[in-house]
C-alpha cells in the first residue's frame, strides 16, 4: 500500500487542533478537496503540544487501486495540513 507522511505546525494548542479534526462540519473550513475525502484512503492523525502549539503529523495510505493518485492525495494533505493549522490559531473553537 502506498503511503506518505506530512508535519505541519499550528500555534493553537492540541486541543483545538483536535477539535477541528473530530467535527465533521468543520471539515469544509480546512479541508483543501472538494467534498470529503477518499473513503478507502486511511489517515492516522498525531498531535503532539510544541512551544505553546501543536505539531501536527499526519501518515496516508493509500490502496493500491489509487495508486495512480498518490501526488495529488499528497498535494491536497500539504494543502489541508496548512489550512488546518492555520484555521486553528486563528479561529479556536
């Protein structure tokens, strides 16, 4: 199974980052894709408090049959990881 990991930082603290990731209707705040994302593709999301913030560490698989979509899949996470970040220093919850 193909995979990617990707790091990003938020000045939030984890609690908030949290936040945004377990409340589905939020994910149109922060998530860069059209619609939700691939329901075959898995994501394991860590969260770990960094200088006040939060580190954010996310691992992608992607099954094999999208394969071919591996780029775009790790595009559009960069993308997501940053708005996450961002909307969660900016907007806590």
């Amino acid at each position: 199974m193909p995979s990617f990991a990707d790091t990003g930082r938020s000045a939030a603290p984890p609690e908030e980052v949290w936040k945004l990731l377990c409340d589905s209707s939020r994910l149109p705040d922060w998530w860069a894709g059209n619609g939700s994302p691939l329901s075959d593709v898995r994501f394991e999301w860590r969260l770990e408090a960094d200088n006040g913030g939060t580190r954010i560490d996310v691992l992608v698989d992607v099954p094999e049959e999208e394969a071919d979509q591996l780029e775009e899949q790790r595009d559009l996470i960069r993308a997501s990881l940053l708005r996450l970040a961002e909307v969660a220093a900016v907007a806590p919850l």
